[in-house]
C-alpha cells in the first residue's frame, strides 16, 4: 500500500526516469480527459500512446502519467491527467471526501475498501484537506434541503388542517448492543411524517482530532472550525439535540404540536421542561419506524464537482 499527497511536484527532465508502477493495479479514470490529453504531444503535435508511459505520479485518487512521445527527434515526455482538477486540486479527492461524507465511512475503512479493488490509498491529510474544503457546501446543502423540507411538511399539514408532529430518532457513531452511552459523537434528526423527509438535524460531538492532537502534546490548538460541542455524557446528547432541533423549528415561526419518539427514549420526557408544556410526546417505537421509513437523499443539483 503506497500513499501520496496532493502536492504536485516538479517533473525532472525527460530522459532517466523510467517506472513500470502504472501497469499496476486498478485506476480512477475519466476516459474522456484521457483520451484528450493523449490526442497530442504537447512539443511536436503527434499523438500519444498510453503504452509509452514511463512513470506515475499519484495524488490521492488521480494521477499524472508520464507519456513519452514516440517521435524520435522529440521524445519530450507529456504530463497526461487521468482527471480533471480545479486549481491545483484533483476533482476526484473532493468527490472522495463527499463520497466519505455521504457513506460514513472513515479514512480507513474507504481504504480498506480500495484496496481490495487494488486502488492506491489516500492519506489522512490529503482526506482531511479535502473535507475541510466539502464540508462548508454539504452543510449548505443540508440546511437548504432541511428548510425546504420544512416548508412542505407544514403546506401538508396546513391542507389537511390537521397539527405538526415530528419524530426524533437518534444514532451513535460506535455501534454495539443498544445504546451506545460512551459514544463519543451522537447525531439526530427530525422527521415529518407526512412528506418522510428530514426536517431538521442536529450533531454533537466529544472529540476533536485538532483539539485532541494539541492536548497530546500539551499546546494550545491553532484556529481551526472545532467539532467538539459536547462536554457532558454521552447519555445527555440526545435530549440536547432534540431541544436544539425544536427550538430552531420554532425559530422559524413553527408551532411543534407533536413529538414522536423511541419508547424507551429519555429525551421526550426532558422536552417539554425546556421548550414547551404544550407539546404532545407520543412514545411509540412502530408509529417512529412508519415515519422513519422513507429514505432522505441529498439533491444532484447541488453537488459541486
Ligand atoms: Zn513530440
Ligand atoms: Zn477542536
């Protein structure tokens, strides 16, 4: 397994360097950006064969190809991308990071993954830089999408004269026998039941890699967009998130008539002291798998790369 960076360095000259590494193995390619950088060399014009490539450099999920050309009174070797990039960042990194995001699969199972399709794998801080750069739009995407949702479930109700409910279902990163109470970070969402789509979300977390690599070596952390916004048990997360999920849904000018939970849930309890005594708390664990039933998918149209 061999990891590589996204920066680009400088190609020496054209003649020594000669690697067999891309016979191995299995790429990400766009045919199409392929085929155009080897429709011509760069110095003399003639076309270009896959077969004269003499080295590889590999940026996380893209590569350059060395490509000699065949032109005797030429041999310049042409730097041919497998993809396209934006500035000087490989579009399939960032799609990597989305795709991370999407899936929840972590640096080393999504490496995992590759290789056994016998793709080179990533490095953290090639992943980490991508994230950091994907992130800001998923959230955008996210609460946009969530508002949307929103203003639909409520022209739903409206039509139906009928009241809002919503149903809170929360989830632990560690997987294990039911609750996870250790868990370092909890998510949540708020469903409405008559559109099935995701009204509203909430994340806390326990731990921050920047935070916690500092604390290790006893410094203060640099300036970074921190994870961390949980100090109390893992077993308080849920509640807090659902306060937060009806506090911002009622931000918005909504009334929460309803709240359906898991019938073994806590948070439904805690509710009404910190928002509301109006609010109804139905505990019902079929009436929660009903709603929660339908998929939520992110939109295409909004995604960038
Ligand atoms: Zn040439
Ligand atoms: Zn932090």
């Amino acid at each position: 397994m061999f990891v590589v960076e996204e920066e680009e360095v400088s190609y020496e000259g054209n003649q020594t360097r000669s690697s067999e590494d891309w016979r191995e193995g299995r790429r990400i390619v766009e045919l199409d950006v392929l085929a155009t950088g080897l429709r011509a060399c760069l110095k003399c014009g003639l076309p270009l064969q896959l077969g004269h490539t003499i080295d590889i450099q590999t940026y996380g999920l893209g590569c350059l190809l060395k490509v000699q050309c065949f032109n005797t009174s030429c041999m310049h070797v042409n730097s041919v991308p497998t993809g396209k990039r934006h500035d000087r960042v490989w579009d399939v990194n960032s799609k990597l990071a989305t795709a991370l995001v999407h899936s929840g699969l972590g640096e080393r199972q999504a490496n995992s993954f590759l290789s056994e399709l016998n793709i080179p794998a990533f490095s953290y801080k090639l992943v980490s830089a991508r994230l950091r750069e994907v992130g800001n739009v998923v959230e955008e995407v996210a609460k946009e999408s969530t508002n949307e949702a929103l203003e639909k479930e409520l022209a739903a109700v409206e039509q139906k004269k009928g009241k809002l409910v919503v149903a809170v279902d929360a989830g632990w990163q560690k997987r294990g026998s039911g609750r996870a109470y250790d868990s370092k970070s909890g998510h949540c969402s708020m469903v409405g039941p008559e559109n099935g789509k995701i009204l509203n979300y909430s994340v806390r977390s326990k731990d921050c890699s920047v935070c916690s690599r500092a604390e290790s070596r006893n410094e203060s952390p640099r300036e970074h967009a921190c994870y961390r916004n949980w100090e109390g048990s893992s077993k308080g997360m849920e509640a807090d998130m659902v306060i937060e999920m009806v506090k911002d849904v009622q931000s918005k000018g909504c009334r929460v008539d309803a709240l359906v939970g898991d019938e073994d849930s806590t948070t439904i309890g805690r509710v009404p002291a910190n928002i509301s005594n109006s609010i109804e708390k139905i505990s019902d664990r079929n009436h929660l798998k009903k709603i929660l039933g339908t998929v939520f998918t992110l939109s295409k149209k909004n995604i960038l790369f």
